[in-house]
C-alpha cells in the first residue's frame, strides 16, 4: 500500500537542485538513445488551473523534459485536475483511467496527478488504492516540490502519494517556478492564492488552503516583462482578487492602479470578484485606468437573499445592486457577467423566481450557469437536495432568459467598430478567425495568419447572444 507522503518545507535553491538532478538523468538518456524523454500535460478547470499548467510545463521543460501534445508519446504524464464539480472529477478520474493502457505498453511511465482533486483525502485514497499506476500525487500549493517529487519517485522507484505541509496550505507563496505560457499574447498572472470566504457550497478553501497574496513587487516586475515582450492581455487571478493585499499597505485597488503605470499597448483584466469586497474604490480605479478592461466578473448566485444567507456570501442583492449601479454610473460601457448555482439545497420555486428576477434586473452580458453539485466535506451538502429533475427545468429557463438578455445587449453593436484581440483560425472553418472585445466578447470575422496575437477593428454587421459577426475595417 502506498504512503502517504506529507511534504516538508523547501527551498528555491533545494528546488533548482532537484531540477538540475532530474534534468542530468534526462540528458544522460538522451545522450544514450538520440531522443528526449518527453512530458504531456492534460488540464481540467479553471484559469488558475491554467496557470498552474503553465507552471508545470516550465518546470518539466527546465528538467529536461520536451512537451508533447499526446499522452501516448510521454514518458511523464501530468493531469491537474478540478474539483468544483463531482462531473469535473469523474471525466478526469476517466481519463486517469485510460492511462493504465499506456503504462502496460511503457512500463517506465511515470504518471503525476495533481489540482483540486488531490487536495481531498477521499480522492487521494481512491486514486493509491484503484489506481496503483498512478506514481504520484501533488496538491495545489505544493507544486514547487514537483522536481523534488519526480526525483524521489526516480531515485526509489515508489509511488509517492503527498499530502502539504501547513506551511504550503496556509502560508508558502512559491515564486520564480518557470512558465511555459501556452500564448504568445494572452497571458494568466497569479497574484493570490487560497480562500478564506467558505461558501457553504464550495469545495475550494478545503483544496487550495487560506488566502496567500504575492509580493506587489513581483507581480509588478511579471507583468512589466510581459507587456515589454509584447503580450497583449494580461489577466490577474485569485480565488478572491479583491481580497488581495489584505493587511498589507497595498490592496487590490492600489495594485491595478500601480499595473496600470505601465506603458505600452495593453489590456489589463482580472478574476474574479468576491461581491462583498468589490469596493468603490476599486470602481474608480477602473473608470480612470488607461489600461483597464472595463470588464468585471461579479459572481451572484443566487437572487434571493435567503439562500444567499445558506450560501454563506455575506451580502443580499440590496448590496449587490448597489455596486452594479455604482459601477455602471462610472464606466456605463462595463460588460458585467456572472456565476449562478441554480438548484441550491432547499431552493423554492419562488426563490428561482427571484434569480429570474435578478436577471431581467441586473442584465448581465454573459452568464456562467451551474447546476448545483454536493461537494463532499462541504455544508451544502449535508443539506435538503433538490430533485435532479427540478434543477434541470430551472437551468433551462435561467438560460433561455439569460440568452434573450444577451442577445438584447448585444443587437445595438451591430454597425459599430470594435477592437478585437484576434486568437487566430476559429474552430471548424480556417476562414474565419475569432477575437475578443475587451469586453470579453467573441467576435468572428475574415482573417489571415498575421493577424494573430494583434489588435484588429472589427465593424460588426451581425449579433447573436454568444457572438458578434463583422468584418475587418482596416
């Protein structure tokens, strides 16, 4: 049976040495056979999760490993999983399942999971007891021991199944990890890590431990080497952004305003929001900023004020309109979108209602959508489960009003140009490329290859709820 490994604290310098240890063993084995040993990464849910992807990339390349795009070609398998979502941890629970086929035909595999999921001890004691091809474990604060992990597993040829020491899961913020950036102009910057707001439905502040901020300095510094490199949009992240800095002499208003000092042409965007520390002041920052995007992603929930109460998220919707009126009297162009679990444990009918209600009244641009999920070691789900059937029937509505919304907000766009930062081929048809507004919104058009990764003016001759149509106006 495999141990459970609980990791000690570590050093910059002990990872590096782990690092250059690992990477000599993948020199001498190319140097042996004329190829390199190679890594794939698979990642589930969210931008963080993306990020750190990016984090896990760089370091298997400074070990020496080179990045492939199949799992079939890898000698070193990384899934970083999600665990908002009991379906999040079974498509990847599935697919770690699939792995057993490679690893009979490459003995030598090594297979790392690491993310949310990883972070439970359930999950953990499933995957060393059902899948013993699994060779390692990692949570989500400890991903600077990877090097450290890898070498062990290495060096012993044993499974290691970690759990973090508290100084990971309470108060290590790792920095100087290498990224390899999946994007030559969108970039992901961590500025936080953990959550200290326990939603009753909500799995996260269990898997990603207490709220951690980086050094302002050397968030400055990354994205200061960004812009000069030439990306285009750079994305702040955190569980709670706004909860950034919090007992320190610089909060996240103070941070955007500093990040918006920087020269260049740029966009500046952040997620996500935490509606009882979106502040004022923070409000004002974006009305001023040159950078900014005038986008905000404002999570709800729920439109009901007593169900936010079991939510536990510490505001009612007289607040939450507040700060949607407040936002839109100094930026009225701001695109707002937000989160709504529908299906909340002990959710009337008339409580639906009043998220339907909150809908027509707030009018967000893009809605993201969630039927609710009982997320073992969670309060919520101890509590009264609405019926499958009746979840089902209510996120058809919210998304059937939502849509209509949508597609309201967006008709008077048509005829107008808008900046567009172009991602290149669109899915299906190499014709047609797609970009986003600053607004966040996708926009389809004629394109060629040198317009990727560059700001293009779209003149929009035709909306739908989901998308913008146009041409090019240059």
């Amino acid at each position: 049976m495999a141990k459970q490994y609980i990791l000690p604290p570590i050093s910059l310098a002990e990872r590096k040495d782990y690092s250059f240890r690992v990477r000599a063993w993948n020199e001498t084995y190319a140097h042996a056979t004329g190829k390199s040993r190679k890594c794939f990464v698979l990642t589930f849910g969210c931008q963080q999760n993306e990020a750190d992807s990016e984090k896990i990339a760089g370091m298997a390349e400074e070990m020496g490993y080179e990045i492939t795009a199949t799992p079939e070609e890898a000698d070193l398998i990384m899934v970083n999983t999600c665990a908002i979502r009991e379906h999040a941890e079974k498509k990847a629970l599935s697919i770690i399942g699939q792995y057993k086929h490679i690893r009979a035909k490459n003995p030598d595999l090594i297979i790392g999971v690491c993310g949310c999921m990883t972070a439970q001890d359930h999950r953990r004691e499933e995957l060393k007891m059902k899948y013993p091809y699994v060779t390692f474990t990692l949570g989500t604060a400890s991903l600077h021991h990877f090097p450290k992990v890898l070498w062990d597993v290495i060096e012993q040829k044993r499974r290691f199944i970690t759990t973090e020491s508290e100084e990971d899961f309470t108060k290590t913020v790792a920095e100087c990890a290498p990224i390899r950036r999946e994007s030559g102009y969108r970039a992901w910057v961590s500025i936080m890590y953990g959550c200290n707001n326990f939603c009753s439905y909500c799995i996260v502040p269990y898997c990603r431990g207490r709220e951690r901020s980086r050094a302002k300095e050397d968030i400055i510094r990354e994205v200061r080497e960004l812009v000069e490199a030439g990306y285009r949009e750079i994305t702040l992240l955190g569980q709670n952004v706004n909860s950034y800095g919090k007992g320190s002499d610089c909060d996240f208003a103070d941070l955007v305003a500093e990040l918006d000092t920087i020269e260049g042409d740029w966009w500046l965007s952040f997620m996500t929001s935490h509606p009882k520390d979106a502040s004022r002041k923070l409000i004002d920052v974006m009305a001023a900023g040159k950078h900014i995007a005038r986008r905000f992603h404002l999570p709800l929930q729920s439109g009901n004020d007593r169900v936010l109460k079991a939510m536990n998220r510490h505001y009612d919707m007289a607040k939450y309109l507040d700060t949607v009126t407040y936002m839109r009297e100094k930026m009225p162009d701001v695109v707002i979108t937000s989160d709504i679990i529908v299906g909340f444990p002990g959710e009337t009918e008339e409580e639906f209602g009043d998220t339907l209600k909150a809908l027509e009244t707030v009018r967000f641009d893009m809605l993201y959508s969630f039927i609710y999920s009982p997320r073992k070691g969670t309060p919520a789900a101890e509590m009264e489960q609405v019926p499958d059937v009746v979840k089902g029937n209510r996120f058809d509505r919210l998304m059937a009003t939502q849509n209509a919304i949508a597609a309201e907000k967006n008709l008077p766009m048509e005829g107008k140009t808008v900046r567009v930062l172009c991602d290149g081929e669109s899915k299906g048809n190499p014709e047609v490329y797609s970009g986003r507004t600053e607004g966040g919104k996708i926009v389809f058009f004629p394109g060629i290859p040198d317009m990727t990764g560059k700001f293009i003016s779209v003149r929009i001759d035709r909306t739908e709820a989901f998308a913008l149509w146009g041409e090019t106006a240059e």
